[in-house]
C-alpha cells in the first residue's frame, strides 16, 4: 500500500489501535431507521429507568405542540436497575400533555393521554380500527394507553405511522446523521429489510437521492418488504419485471425480496406470549411467490423465527428447487431462533445461508421463562451452522426489537449473557471472539459481494474501522462500550473522532432543532451519561 503513495496521500498514525474490516450488518432496517432518527428518543444502554424517564421528561417539555416524543425500541427493561418497564402513570406523570409514543419491542407500546387524545383513541374508538392487535381498556371502556400486539404487530406498526414525520429535506439530513452514528459503531455496509409502511420503491426516494449526491457514507443493499397482504404476487410480479436483482452499485444495490414474502406465513417473535401458528393456507399462498423469484432468478429472504415455521417454507422450497434450482440463489433464513438440526440439514441441501441476530439478548426472561436454559443455549445454534458449513451473518434486526449497537451483538456472542446478565449462550455454544468478529465482517456470500470487502487484503474495499479499545483485550463484559474512531469506507473517511476529530466530515445540522439527538446523542446511553457527566 504504501509503494501507492504520493505526496498528496494523507498518512495517519493508528497509535497502535485495533484495526478491523469495517462490520457489516445482516439485517437491519437503517432505511426506515435513518427516515425517523431526529424524532426518536433512544433509551439503547440506558442503565436505569429513573433515568429513563428523565430523559422522557426533558425532551417533552422541549417539545413543540403538534410534535411527539417517541422511544422506538432498541431497549429492555431487563437492562435497567429497577427491572421493570415504565408505567402509564409514570409517562403521564414526566409528559401530561406532549404525546409520547413508547414501543417495547413488538409486544407491547405505551401511549400517554396527549398520544390517545392526538390519534382520537376513546371509549367509542373501534377496535379493529387497528387489526391484529389489542387496545387494552378499563372497566368503564376506557382505553388505557397500553397496546398490545396480540396476535401482530400490525396495531403498533400503524399507531407509530399515524404520528408527525420529517418532512423531505429533514429526512435527507436525518439519514445521513444516522448513517454517521452507525459509522461511529464501525459499521460500513447493512443489509435492509424494508418494514411495515416501507414500501418499495416510493418510501427509498431519500436514500436514492443521498446515492445521487454521493452522499451514502455506507453500502447498503435492499430488499423488498411486502405491504399489501393478499397482493403479494402481484407485487413481486411488478417488482421482478420493472428491476433486476443486483441492480445498482457498491454503494446501494437492490439484493432481492423479502423479509416478508407472504403476510400468512409471518411468525412474530414475542417470547411472553405464545408462539404464532400461521394459517393451514400459508404455504399455497407462499409457494407461487417463490416459484416467480426462483425462475426469475431472484434472490430472497424470509423471516421465521420458529423451526415449525422454517420447517413449512422449506418443504415450498424443496418443492420450487426440484422445478427451479434455488441453490445458487444466496438465499436466507432470517431469525432461526428455535431452528432443529433437521432443517438444518434441508437448508444446507438448498444452498440456503442463515442471518442470525441478538433479539433474544432484549427478551432473555421470557425465553428463558417460557422455553428454558437448554434451548435458550440454542437460540439459535450457531455452532452447529457454522460446523454444517452453511454461511452465516449477524446483525441486530435494529433498531425497534434490538438496539442498532452491533457491540452488544458481539458481547452477546462472546459472553452469552443477556442485557440484564442472564445466561443464554454457554460455554458450549457461544463463540470465540475471532469467530464473532468474522460474523461481523467476512460476510461477502450473503451480500453477494464475493471476492469484494470482508477482509483486509489486496482487491477488497478499503472499509475499515479503528477502534477505540481493543476487542481482542478488552473485558468481554465491556465489549459493549467500544466505538470507532476512524471509519472508512470506499478509502474515504466517514467518522473521526479523539485523535483523529480534525478529519470528521461536516454534516449540516440535524433538524428540528429540538430533536432529541440533538440534546441526547443517538446512542440513549452515550447521549446521557456525557449530558451528565459521567
């Protein structure tokens, strides 16, 4: 590299700092993230609830009229020293008359009286005006605030997409303050998932933009999220006509379809309550999607979180491949939580890789609970994935059922411990930390990026990120707390910070100006504990 050289090369001393192939994660949903992210409260990290509500209580009196303030997920009350969530007294209590929006996960989300009053919740409100979920009322009929998503998520996708939004130019900047704050973790390229209300392609206007103006700071590849139930073939059909899979560049490209390829056959991973069933019809409605993708030689994805569920899409699967070989297809299962050797073995026959993520790191009680520590130590079984030698990639499935921080994900690997210490992994099963790290980084098959980043070798991207700590030193208990503090992508710097702050690219201000962000940080933990202090 350094025969490359000229006199107008920059040359940077590393300080003898860790330095890793930038981390790559599997499946997100930063499209939609970057969309909102000045609007959201983040309570990722935060340690306590006292502070928590705290947080919740400066940013509604800061708060204009008309605006809400909202906690998107990212967090568990394990995490916090009380061991609890929130009550809707407490949340009245700091806000009585902004509306705040607080989603836990895809279980449940807690709506103060300003929120019911703004989207015109009362006792004569329809319950099915919100299907596939529940509003919870008293006796007299009145409702209470508190959502839950029983049997779907839908009733809290819907009430969130109800709320304010940025306005265009908002969105482009929020976008890039998001896509830095990923940088700032050491993340330089994601998988996106698309999500309820992002719909393919008129909700990626901005990151199309952002792409034009040479403005991504990260590569990101797309996959197409269904959003009509019922329609599905028709929108595939429509979508595999009009683009081609692969379509793009280095820095976005069009990956297939997916997470959701049919409504019917989605299972929800809410671990407290019981495990979702999808309809006997699941696999005829499936089975005609599949069949398009495969002989138009389109890539997919597919969330399952149960094997039952896995087990259903792969006898579709085997069905299409004996007619339409998708076993070059780079095609993944994502979750897998609960996923059997068996399938298992069915997957590694059709070429299928798997995109694993630390979403039962935010519900480790109620797995643990519900299903207990043996299966909790395969949740899922990433040693036997890897010794099959099926591909496999992590991530966090950011940012509303995990945090966006992918350090959690790999000190969840390394210790197996849950946010609140619960064990989940073993000694048996979780991961060395060289093995963590490459599920991180060395990701090209899922991608289908062969031969082109992963690694730090000749002929690769020059994505890269030095830390600030070093992974391979540093407590596992505090694997959590590393950042980046030179990150680049395509050669290009895109976040600098300590020694290196002088090199930080410019971004404009992130507006409104009340954004939480802007008070906070992003990161909820970060953001607080420096507003403190601490």
């Amino acid at each position: 590299v350094l025969a490359l050289a000229t006199p107008q090369t920059r040359r940077l001393d590393a300080r003898n700092r860790r330095l890793i192939p930038g981390l790559s994660d599997t499946h997100t949903h930063t499209v939609r993230g970057g969309l909102n992210y000045a609007l959201e409260l983040r309570w990722d990290g935060v340690r306590s609830l006292a502070d928590a509500l705290e947080m919740l209580r400066q940013q509604a009196r800061r708060t204009p009229p008309g605006q809400w303030v909202r906690v998107v997920g990212g967090w568990s009350y394990m995490q916090f020293a009380e061991q609890r969530q929130p009550t809707l007294d407490e949340i009245n209590a700091v806000a009585p008359d902004t509306p705040v929006f607080v989603l836990y996960l895809y279980s449940s989300a807690l709506l103060n009286k300003a929120a019911l009053r703004y989207l015109g919740i009362d006792r004569n409100f329809p319950d099915n005006r919100y299907p596939g979920g529940k509003i919870v009322r008293d006796a007299s009929g009145d409702p209470t605030g508190l959502l839950l998503a029983d049997p779907s998520a839908l009733i809290l996708y819907s009430t969130l997409h109800d709320g304010p939004k940025l306005d265009p130019q908002q969105q482009l900047i929020s976008s890039r303050h998001f896509m830095k704050e990923l940088n700032r973790l050491g993340i330089t390229a994601s998988l996106d998932c698309g999500g309820g209300f992002q719909q393919w392609p008129d909700d990626y206007s901005v990151i199309q933009q952002l792409r034009k103006d040479r403005q991504l700071t990260m590569r990101l590849g797309i996959s197409t999220f269904i959003q009509r139930p019922g329609s599905e073939l028709e929108d595939f059909t429509n979508w595999t006509e009009r683009y081609k899979a692969g379509e793009g560049d280095d820095m976005l490209f069009l990956l297939g379809g997916g997470e959701m390829l049919v409504r019917s056959i989605y299972d929800f991973e809410v671990w407290g309550m019981p495990q979702v069933i999808p309809p006997d019809h699941a696999e005829a409605d499936l089975e005609p999607v599949v069949r398009l993708l495969a002989r138009r030689q389109w890539p997919f994805r597919f969330h399952a979180t149960y094997d039952e569920t896995i087990g259903r899409h792969l006898d579709v699967l085997e069905r299409v491949h004996r007619e339409h070989p998708i076993d070059q297809l780079h095609w993944i299962v994502d979750h897998a939580e609960t996923l059997s050797d068996e399938n298992l073995e069915r997957i590694a026959r059709l070429g299928g890789g798997i995109a694993i993520q630390n979403r039962i790191q935010f519900q480790e009680k109620d797995f643990l609970d519900r299903y207990g520590p043996e299966m909790a130590a395969e949740a899922p079984g990433i040693k036997r994935m890897l010794k099959m030698g099926v591909p496999v990639g992590a991530g966090t499935d950011m940012s509303r059922v995990s945090s966006y921080n992918p350090w959690l994900c790999l000190q969840w690997l390394v210790t197996g411990k849950g946010a609140g210490g619960l064990t989940l992994l073993t000694e048996s099963t979780r991961l060395d930390r060289l093995t963590a790290l490459r599920l991180w980084c060395d990701k090209a098959w899922v991608y289908r990026k062969d031969n082109q980043f992963g690694r730090l070798q000749e002929g690769m991207f020059a994505d890269l990120a030095l830390l600030s700590d070093d992974y391979f030193t540093i407590p596992a208990n505090e694997i959590e707390r590393i950042e980046s503090v030179l990150t680049l992508v395509g050669g290009q710097i895109v976040y600098a910070a300590d020694e290196f702050s002088s090199h930080d690219p410019a971004l404009p201000a992130l507006a409104p100006d009340w954004s939480p962000v802007n008070h906070f940080g992003g990161y909820g933990s970060l953001g607080w504990d420096r507003a403190m202090g601490r």
